[in-house]
C-alpha cells in the first residue's frame, strides 16, 4: 500500500510546484493551499505607454524625407514603434534616421558593449554643443520574488528605470559615463579645476541629471572661451 501512496504523494507535489507561479500561500491544518491570483506588474516598459504624434525625418542621397507619425518608444526592448495601417510597426536602428516625439529627440548613434558594436536610440541633453550628453532611454525588467514562507509576500514583477548615458565630443564616438563627479570629471579633465569650482559654487549633485546637464553646458562655455 505505501508503495503506492509515494508516487501519488509526489505526484501532489509536482502538481503544486507547477501550479505555484508567485500566488500566495495559505495552511489550514497543517495542509498547504494555493491562493490563485494574478500578479500586477508595476511599471511599463514604454516611456508612455500613449501613442503620441511625432515627427520622423530621414536622410538619404536623394534627400530628406520628414513624416508625421504616432509614435510611442520601447524602452524595454530599444524600438521606437509607430503605427501604420492599424498595425504597431518599428523603425530601423540607422544613423540617418531622427525622431522628435513628445518634445525629445531620438537619434541612432552606435555604442560598444563588451567589444561589439550595436545601435540605439539616445536623447541628446544638450544637442548643438561641442561635447553632448546623451540619455540612452533604457529599461529593465525584474522578476516576482517567490515567498520562502507561507506568511511571506511576494514582489510583484516590475519595469525599471535602467538608462544610461554618454558623452561624445566632437563628434567622436560615444563614451558611456556615470553620473557621479569623479567619473564626470575624469571624462572632462581639460577645466577639472573650473569645474570643481563650479560644482561646490552651485551646490551640484551630479547624480541628478539637471545637474549633470549643467556642468556639461558649463564645459562648453569655457571651451568656447578665446
């Protein structure tokens, strides 16, 4: 008879296993229970989840080509997706392609991870100026944290903020930086002491990224200088 009860027992079990994808746990006499629910994620993986109209320009040798579109952009997946038809489309990832949607700018640069090269949508903050920071719009998703005990809750899954960003002087490629002051400043050595002055005379928090902005767009006023 006991031969026959493990199996069964076991097969219970599997089944629970399977079954359990981040519900809740209730005992009730020493028996464990399953609470179906499902889990809401918080976040989403668009900057706004609205399809917004926006402006797509492309340059090729025959010209330029500017259309309007509604746009929205994946930060999860790196896509700007419009619609077209009644369909959600997305554009190529080439140079010559430039989006303006919902006030910001989307250009494709290129950008090196782990000695290859990929392209992505970045945001130029301050776009015109001999050294440029750029935004790369970026966002990553996290998993549910399962309960290890009954009375436990688990976390729900989430879409968070995960952008990084680079500067690109001159029009060289792009260097990803931190914002903190010591990696900022190694970047833009040539006025360190200028900057430091200004960071501690303006009270600067550089993991802010108005403040980031601001010592940037300083820089260029003293590279601008006779």
């Amino acid at each position: 008879m006991k031969r026959g009860i493990l199996p069964l027992a076991l097969l219970m079990c599997a089944w629970a296993g399977a079954q359990y994808n981040g519900n809740k746990e209730m005992r009730h006499h020493g028996m464990l229970h399953i609470v179906e629910y499902e889990l809401p994620v918080n976040g989403s993986p668009y900057v706004d989840e609205v399809y917004k109209k926006g402006t797509i320009t492309i340059d090729n040798a025959k010209g330029t080509l500017e259309e309007e579109k509604l746009m929205r952009f994946n930060a999860f997946t790196g896509d700007m997706e419009y619609m077209a038809d009644g369909k959600s489309r997305s554009l190529l990832r080439r140079e010559n392609i430039h989006v303006v949607l919902d006030g910001l700018h989307y250009e494709v640069h290129p950008y090196r991870m782990k000695d290859e090269v990929f392209r992505a949508f970045f945001n130029p903050l301050n776009p015109g100026e001999k050294v440029v920071l750029y935004q790369r719009p970026l966002k990553h998703f996290r998993k549910p944290k399962m309960p290890e005990h009954g009375y436990e809750d688990a976390r729900d899954p989430e879409y968070f903020d995960a952008s990084t960003y680079y500067l690109r002087i001159d029009g060289a490629p792009m260097v990803e930086v931190k914002l903190t002051k010591r990696d900022l400043l190694d970047h833009l050595e040539a006025h360190r002491g200028e900057l430091v002055t200004y960071i501690r005379e303006n009270d600067l928090n550089l993991r802010k990224l108005a403040d980031a902005v601001a010592l940037v767009r300083y820089f260029n006023t003293l590279e601008a200088l006779p």
